[in-house]
C-alpha cells in the first residue's frame, strides 16, 4: 500500500512497525519536553500505553533519563525497555516504602489504575485509583505530575451538544470504576494545593493502538459477522501515538493547582457509521442491534487541540489501517475496551 496522509504509512506491516510509528516523536514533542528541566519517572509504565509512552519520551529527549516504574508482571517487557534505552524499576505503588526508594525527578507521568475486575473487587480499586495516588503526590510532591484520568468523571453528555469541555463539573453516572477515577482527581488536586505540586490531569478517551481500542473492538465484531450493539452510539478516540505526545507536552503546560485536560480527537465518532465503514471495507454486510441512546461518555478537547494542535493520525487513517490489521488476522492483546458500558460496571 502507498503513502496516503501527510507522510503516514497506507499499512502498518507488523507490530514492530506499529511500535516504532507510536513512539517517533515529532517536533512539537521534542520543543516541549526536550525542553523541560529535569528527567522523567514513569509510575505504572507496564499497562497498555506506558512501554510505548517511555519510549516516545526517551526518543524525543535521548539526554533524559526516563524511568519505567511498575510490577512487570508481563515477562519480557522490562528487558525490552531497557534494551531500547529506558531504565526499568520493580516496585508496587501501594508500598510507600519501595516509593521512597525511587530517584528523584523533576518530572512524573502517573499511569497507574485499575478497571476491568473492579465489579467484585471494589476495594482494590479504589485503593490502586485513590491511596496509590495520594503515596505518589506525597512522595514527588515537589515535581511536575501529569496524571493519567478519564472522560468517565463526566456526566453522559447529550450528542447533539458534543463532549463536555474542562469547565463542566465532575459527575459520573452509576458505577464504583468512575467515581474511584473522580476520586483519584481529589485527592491529586488535594496535595496539590496543600503543597504547590503543578500539573495536570488527563481526561483520556479511547486511545487507538492496532491491537485494541474501540476501533478494534468495532472492527473485530463486523469482521466476525456478529451483532453490534450501539446504544452506547458515539465516543471519541485518539491515535496512541498522538495521546502519549500530548501527555508528555503536558508537562511543560502543567498548572499549579493542577487542573484537568481533555485529551482525544476532534470527532464525536457514530459507532454505527463506524461500523459501516469497516463493512465497507470488508465488504460484508453490517449486522447492528439496539437502538443509539441520546447521550454517551463523550469529551471536548479543544484546549488540547489549541495547545498541541489537532492530532496527527486522523480517524479515516486509523480505520484504514485498523481494518487491514484485523483482515490479516493479526495480534490482538484480547482486551476489549468496555466502551458499551453505561451501568459502569466493568
């Protein structure tokens, strides 16, 4: 396939490739956080988006030292970062004694959280999502913290209005995950203010990467011939790529007190026009159950787009390279992303 978008490839080949497209930064990137004083720690680095957000970050500023934290119990990964220049630390965020043992930076990307298993184990939740923040903001309260959130905080916004802005209050529907991740926003803003910490906190919906998202998700199910549900009938999504740029600028746009940010792309995207779309590009038949609700978890981020710019990866691309991925059978990290959920139950 040839080059189709502003130098884009028209396929990602394999997952090397995929890896090595999310983690080239682009000049924006390295102007801002090439720029900032100090190096990087990155808390809860072993999730889905934090190998490939320390390695951007160790990519756009090579003199840095950039610092994965997590329990890596994925095997492999640790060694794999580190052979690509990031240093590797084994610690759970709940001790605070292992936090006290970290190095001191002047700079931290908290990516740690808790989700899909909440119902049932409600308590974990809320400690990963609201104790292990308030040991982080004690331990680097004198650093930049950018803290990974979720549009989730907001209310169900109606679609005719688009997403909820910064401005609009905090309120999540029914569901212990999204009041555990409001929580998490407290007590940030909490030490925050007690201390002076600057930073911000990152509404994030839905990053894109090949082997998941919501694209995927959708695709998947079409390709499959199976039934998609769209009464949760709209959400925004962002290239991976393009989120983790926008996190790391973010801490040289940090704020004290720390306030919000929403980070994803510029469309409130129909889940049933998307679903078309791969049909199209399949050439299968579309089989659509339910009936699209009036509101959905959405998210406005035009501050973002104003301090960043628009996202570089645009939606038409991703579908594009998502509906190759999935038609070559290739990997998938087999977790679906629970964008359906309205009960919040996860």
């Amino acid at each position: 396939m040839t080059d189709q978008t502003g130098g884009l490839p028209g396929r990602i080949a394999d997952e090397a490739m995929l890896e090595d497209l999310m983690t080239t930064p682009d000049e924006g990137l390295k102007r801002d956080f090439g720029g900032l004083d100090g190096d990087l720690i990155v808390l809860g680095a072993g999730g889905k988006m934090g190998p490939t957000l320390a390695r951007l970050a160790k990519r756009a500023a090579p003199d840095k030292r950039v610092i994965a934290v997590a329990r890596f119990s994925e095997k492999g990964l640790a060694e794999k970062l580190e052979a690509q220049g990031v240093e590797t630390v084994a610690c759970d965020l709940l001790d605070r004694d292992a936090l006290a043992k970290l190095p001191d930076v002047k700079n931290v990307v908290y990516m740690a959280g808790r989700k899909f298993g909440s119902t049932g184990s409600e308590s974990l939740t809320w400690a990963m999502n609201a104790l292990a923040p308030a040991h982080v903001a004690e331990r680097f309260a004198a650093s930049r913290i950018v803290a990974l959130s979720t549009g989730c905080v907001y209310p169900f916004a109606p679609i005719a209005h688009g997403g909820p802005a910064e401005a609009v209050a905090p309120n999540p529907p029914p569901g212990e995950y999204a009041w555990s991740c409001l929580a998490r926003e407290r007590v940030f803003e909490h030490y925050s203010a007690l201390n002076g910490t600057a930073g911000r906190l990152i509404r994030l919906n839905y990053a894109i990467d090949m082997r998941y998202g919501v694209l995927h998700d959708v695709g998947t199910l079409v390709f499959a011939g199976q039934p998609l549900d769209v009464t949760m009938g709209h959400a925004n999504v962002i290239w991976q790529g393009d989120a983790n740029s926008q996190i790391l600028r973010a801490l040289a746009h940090a704020t004290a007190p720390i306030s919000p940010l929403n980070v994803t792309g510029p469309e409130i995207v129909s889940i049933r026009a998307l679903a078309h779309a791969f049909g199209h590009r399949f050439g299968l038949e579309v089989k659509i159950a339910g009936t699209e609700a009036e509101t959905g978890w959405l998210n406005n981020a035009a501050e973002a787009a104003r301090l960043f710019g628009y996202p570089k990866v645009p939606l038409a691309q991703l579908i594009d390279w998502q509906a190759d991925w999935i038609a070559r059978g290739m990997p998938s990290l087999g977790k679906p992303t629970g964008f359906q959920v309205r009960d919040g139950k996860f």
